[in-house]
C-alpha cells in the first residue's frame, strides 16, 4: 500500500494530519476562499486488484476516489484486475479545499523551528485530499494516497489488495458476524448485491435490516457505515461504526473508519481515543494506526504519548511504506535537543522517500539540525 502523507508543522505548530482518510491538505495561508479543481485533462490513473492470495477478484469491485470527504464510484476492474480512468472525469463537483492554516509563531532563536510556508511546500497539489481505494463487499481494501503525486509522475498507482473484513489485521475472526442466522445473512448478501449495482439506498436498507434481525451482526454494521458514509449521511454512518464495535470490539475495520471522520473534523482527542482502542485490542494493525494516534496525541501536546505510538509504528513498518512516522520522531528529538538522532531520522525518511510529499521540508529540518549541530560543537 502506498502512503503519502501530509505536511508536519515543526516545533511550536500543530502537527496536521490533514487528510480525510490519509492524504495531505490542500490549505494555503493566503487564500482563504479559494478552491482548485481537477480537470479531465490532467489526472490519468490506473492500476491492479488483487485478492490476498493473489487471486483477481471474479465479482465486480468498483475503484472509488475520496476526495475531500467525498466519495465517488471512478471506475471499476476488468476481468484481469486491472482498472483505468481520469480522476474526476465524471464528478466536476470535486474540489479541493484551500482555505486558511492558522499562522504559527517562530520558535525562540536557537530553537529548532520550520517557516510554516517551507513545510507546506506540497499545498498546492491538487490532489492532496484524494485517496484511491477498491471496494468489495465482505473486503478491506488498500488505500493509495495520491498526495504529492502530479501529471508528471507514473500514472500507475501499482496494487491493490483486497483483505477479508471478517479479519482484523492480527487474523482474528469475527465470531459474532460468523454466527449471524440466515435470515439476516440473506439481508446482508441482498445489500451487498446492491452495492455491486450502485444502488446504495437500497444496500442501506437490506444492511439495516440485517442488523435489525441480528444486532450483534458486525460486518453488516461495517457495510451499513460504509454506505451511510457515500450517502454523505456522517451522522448515521459514525453510529453504525459504533454499534459494529460495540457488536464485536475484535472486528478492527470500523476503528479506522471512525478515526477518519473524526481527523476530517480535526477531533484530535477522538482521533487518539479510538486510534488507542484499536491498537490496545489489535497491537499488530496496520502501521498506519500508529501514526494517526502519533499525529492525534502531538496535536494534543502529549508529546510522551506521540513518541511511543511513532516507535511503536516504525517496528511494525517493516516494508516502510509510512515515512511520515520518521519525520514525525525527528522533529520530536530534534525538539528535545537530541539532534543526532534526529537527523538520522530525517535521513531514514529521505533514504526511503527522496521524493515523498514531506521530502523539501524533512531536507530543511535536517539542514536545521546540522546548523545548530555544527553551531554547538566546541571550536577546533
């Protein structure tokens, strides 16, 4: 799974995890109504879906872009797997945010600290919001952050792999939905049914009264959420991530659910709490729970909290598809005064994504530490 992520302020800022399910934002400091929008001409994409056993999926799955909270149906995969289409092409209504960042004030002289304008270097991408995913009934898909990219780049967004919901990331089963009575597994396979048809009223419906007939019926829940949510009913769709939960707290795909809404309404205190949760039922999830409990719990200044989530999530980032977690340690210990280990943070981050969306202002932190570095060291 590719990940990109948006832009940390330094010392003396918020730590923005300014994405609606993980990209970076779109906000610029002198343009407070402006908007940017995608046009047909500039955002060719395409790509692979496979199952985890590396098997293309025979039933239809659908490749769905969310881009500043809104979701919409691009395209879908064909009978190898692979899919195509122009970001945006038939949704012109999807804009991009850009209104105001709140300033952040310089840091003490001698003091670790990053021009705001310097780490929002990537500000104006367009494509800063947006997040591709599959969807399929029943599966978890990989999410591609398109933060970062631009027309230049390589238009394949490489694979996607589909993981079976009933599953958290640590293998364990959802032993309430697997225990669901026919009736209400009937409802669930009409409302995945719908789902595959674009008819996403009538999916809430049948998922509604799956769960009606089974409460405990976790995954219904799940797919009631995620139904909810492209009906723009975020209400309703929170609630139902709740209830899945609450039917079954091993099931670990609504956690991040949940998390995204409450990071697109910048709710940091929720963001760590359900982050927390996940992680506490589920250690070994995916890195990328780590790092919105890492980013939440420095927007709250709980910065002891912010350091372990970001070393606990480097451990679990073997194939180091989250730079961010370096940059995020780094700026930490550079903070702190521990500048050596720092930069060689900021190096890992560089080593691993030379070109990532964060890559001009990790460079500029890093150049920062060694300046005071070398100030600091006693004269030959």
């Amino acid at each position: 799974m590719r990940m990109n992520l948006c832009v940390f302020a330094p010392l003396g800022a918020v730590v923005l995890l300014c994405l609606p399910v993980f990209g970076q934002s779109t906000r610029s400091s002198n343009s407070a109504n402006a908007s940017t929008q995608i046009t047909d001409s500039s955002w060719f994409l395409n790509g692979h879906v496979v199952l985890e056993d590396g098997a293309v999926p025979t039933e239809r799955v659908d490749i769905e872009s969310t881009c500043d909270g809104v979701r919409h149906v691009e395209a879908h995969i064909d009978k190898k797997g692979e899919f195509s289409f122009r970001l945006g092409s038939s949704n012109n209504s999807v804009l991009q945010d850009a209104s105001s960042m709140s300033a952040t004030s310089a840091a003490p002289s001698g003091t670790f600290n990053v021009d705001p304008k310097l780490s929002m270097s990537m500000s104006q991408n367009p494509l800063g919001d947006c997040v591709v995913r599959a969807v399929l009934v029943g599966y978890r898909s990989d999410v591609i952050v398109l933060a970062g990219h631009t027309a230049a780049d390589n238009p394949n967004l490489g694979t996607i792999v589909l993981h079976p919901a009933g599953k958290s990331p640590g293998g364990a089963v959802s032993t309430a939905t697997l225990a669901a009575p026919k009736n209400a597994q009937k409802a669930f396979d009409k409302g995945a049914e719908a789902v595959k048809n674009k008819k996403n009223e009538e999916a809430a419906k049948n998922f509604s009264e799956a769960v009606k007939l089974y409460p405990q019926y976790a995954e219904a829940w799940y797919e009631l959420g995620r139904v909810q949510a492209s009906l723009n009913q975020a209400a309703a769709s929170r609630q139902s991530f709740d209830a899945a939960i609450k039917a079954d707290p091993n099931f670990t795909p609504p956690y991040m659910e949940i998390a995204q809404l409450e990071q697109q309404a910048r709710n940091w205190t929720a963001v760590a709490e359900i982050t927390g949760q996940l992680l506490k039922t589920a250690p070994d999830s995916d890195p990328l729970a780590y790092l919105y409990n890492s980013a939440a719990n420095l927007n709250l200044k709980n910065v002891e909290a912010a350091e372990q989530s970001a070393r606990e999530g480097l451990k679990h980032d073997t194939a180091h598809r989250i730079p961010k977690l370096w940059q995020i340690l780094g700026v930490i210990l550079a903070n702190r005064g521990e500048l050596a280990p720092a930069m060689e943070q900021f190096k890992n981050y560089l080593q691993f994504a030379p070109d990532g969306p964060d890559a001009a202002s990790v460079r500029t932190q890093l150049a920062q530490c060694e300046k005071l570095a070398d100030a600091s060291a006693p004269p030959k």
